[in-house]
C-alpha cells in the first residue's frame, strides 16, 4: 500500500513520499523495514530515525515520510478495519443440535456442538462458533458474533452486531435469596437479560438475569474480560467497564461512565453520566454524573507501607492524646 492511499483512508495530511510504498504494520517496540508505525508516544521517534519506515502521528516532525492526523488510535482503528477485516465462515453444521422452530437467516453460520433452544432466533449474519449453548426463545440480532463456549439462557434477547467472547454467560440467576430464620431459600429469577446493539462482551463475564424484570446493556457499552453485573441492572450507553468490576444487583449508571479495574459497587447504587471511577475505588453510595472519583491507595514500597499502616493503627490513640491536650490546654 502506498502513503498517498493510506492518508487518504485515514483522512491525514501527508509529509514526504506519497510513493513509499509500505509492506506491513509494524509497533514501535518490533519496527521493521519498509513498515508503517502508527506512533502514540513520540519518545520512540528518535530510535526509528534512519530507518527505512513510515509513521502516522499527530504532530509535524523531522521525519522523511510520515501522516499527521487529529488523533492516532482513531486513525489505526479505521486502518485495521480496512486492512484486516474480519471473516466468519457461513452454514449451519451437521454437528450442531437445532430444536424445533428455530428461524435461521441469511448468512448465519452455526459451528459444531453448538445447542439452539425452542423458538430461537438468529437474524441475518449471525456467527455462532462451536460449543455455544443458545436457550429457548433466545433472539440475536443481526450480525452479531458469540465466540466459542458463551452460554445464553433462556428468554435473553440480544442486539444487532453485538460481540460476546468465549467463556461468557448471559442470563443465569441473579445472586438472590431470602435469608431468616426458616433457613436459606432461593428467589427463582424469572426476569431477563437485554443486550442492546453494538455491545462488546469480553470474555468469562457474566451478566445475570432479572428477578422479574429486565438487566440491561446499553448500546454501545465496551465490558472487558472477567466482570460481573448482577440481576437488575442498568447500564446506560457507551459505558467502558474494565476488567475484574463487580456491580452489585439493581446498579444504574448512565451514559459515557467509565469504570476502571477491580472497581466494586454496591447494590441500588445510581452513577451519573460521565463519571470516571478510578480503579480499586469501592463505590457505597450516588455518585453525581461528570466528576473523576477515587479512593485506592496506590502500589508503594512495602518497608514505607508497613510504617503507615503502623501510624493508620495508632489514630485512634493518638486522637485521643490530642483531645485530652486540648481539654488542658487553657
């Protein structure tokens, strides 16, 4: 591919060579020749000066051949949906079991061992790979992928090109129960799971089901690997939930909210559009919409922690000498 089409693709302004003729992408870590390098952190521009390459960054530099554009992971985005499309084979496999009633699409491809419930329905395009589990009444819509081994429950229904990797459960019973003095009785969660479009799903997540209602997955939320989302809740578009969050049952939060790693929030909690929840934060009540919020204490050399958690031991003592000072203090 030549620099001149390349910018054209991703919309930059070109400097050097339109003829420079690239023949892979290659990072800044592993260049190689005759490569092109779309360059986040220009601390690496020095080290590929000399060498036989293009770059895509944001800024003008002393560099032969290179694209400037607005924003870089934007640009290598459109690049690597151009250039490396995905590809999902089409048909449905001898091996797979398909119960009565099942509509198939066009173009729908359903792989081997994979188990498809009463009433089931897989709209245009639909990619199911081998060892899914699909229940009854279950609806997908079009386009969207279920990797290898996601399990979708019965009566879950989940949108248009709507992605959900291997591992991951859609609609199993919520964490509920009664607990008194007859013992531990479970609520039968009769309730379901709603995936709106263009929902990312990574993998070995899992989403539980309502009680009686509804969870639901905003269009357009991105949910890393390892998380989980109890039964009743609401997550409101274009949400970012990275990996290892745990949302606690009826949990709203509205749109663009970003919650980091390892981020635990409690039952009924409400989050307001925009807001960032730094991660490791524990989040026990409201938190107002367009703020960044925290609250872990970050990695430190072990011999300076073991000192402060020895002061953090004695506050209270020493709060105490404080109080009596003032008492005799005149």
């Amino acid at each position: 591919m030549k620099l001149k089409e390349l910018a054209e693709l991703i919309e930059g302004e070109l400097y050097g060579d339109e003829d420079f003729e690239f023949l892979s992408l290659a990072s800044p870590e592993k260049p190689k020749d005759r490569s092109v390098i779309f360059l986040q952190d220009l601390k690496a521009l020095d080290r590929l000066k000399g060498m036989h390459v293009a770059l895509v960054l944001s800024e003008e530099v002393d560099f032969p051949n290179y694209i400037k554009v607005k924003n870089v992971r934007f640009a290598l985005a459109k690049f690597l949906s151009h250039l490396y499309p995905e590809r999902h084979p089409s048909g449905v496999s001898e091996k797979a079991h398909i119960e009565e009633g099942v509509y198939i699409g066009k173009d729908v491809y359903v792989g081997p061992f994979v188990y498809v419930g009463k009433g089931a329905v897989l709209e245009d395009g639909v990619k199911i790979y081998p060892f899914c589990y699909i229940g009854e009444g279950v609806r997908i819509g079009k386009n969207s992928v279920l990797f290898s081994g996601v399990h979708v429950y019965p009566g879950c229904h989940i949108g248009e090109g709507v992605r959900i990797h291997s591992g991951s459960v859609i609609g199993a019973d919520g964490f509920g129960y009664y607990v008194g003095k007859e013992g531990i009785f479970k609520l039968n969660h009769i309730g379901k799971v709603i995936i709106e479009d263009f929902v990312e799903i990574g993998a070995n997540t899992c989403i539980d089901r309502a009680l009686i209602d509804e969870t639901r997955i905003g269009k357009n939320t991105k949910i890393d690997n390892l998380v989980q989302i109890g039964h009743n809740c609401y997550v409101g578009e274009g949400n970012m939930i990275v990996s290892q969050v745990g949302l606690s049952g009826s949990v709203k939060t509205g749109k663009g909210v970003i919650l980091a790693g390892q981020v635990g929030v409690a039952d009924h909690v409400k989050i307001g559009d925009g807001a960032i929840v730094s991660a490791k934060a524990g989040v026990s009540k409201d938190l107002q919409g367009g703020k960044v919020y925290g609250g872990a204490i970050p990695a430190m050399e072990w011999s300076k922690w073991k000192r402060i958690y020895a002061y953090i031991l004695r506050l209270p003592e020493l709060f105490k000498e404080r109080r009596h000072e003032d008492k005799d203090s005149p």
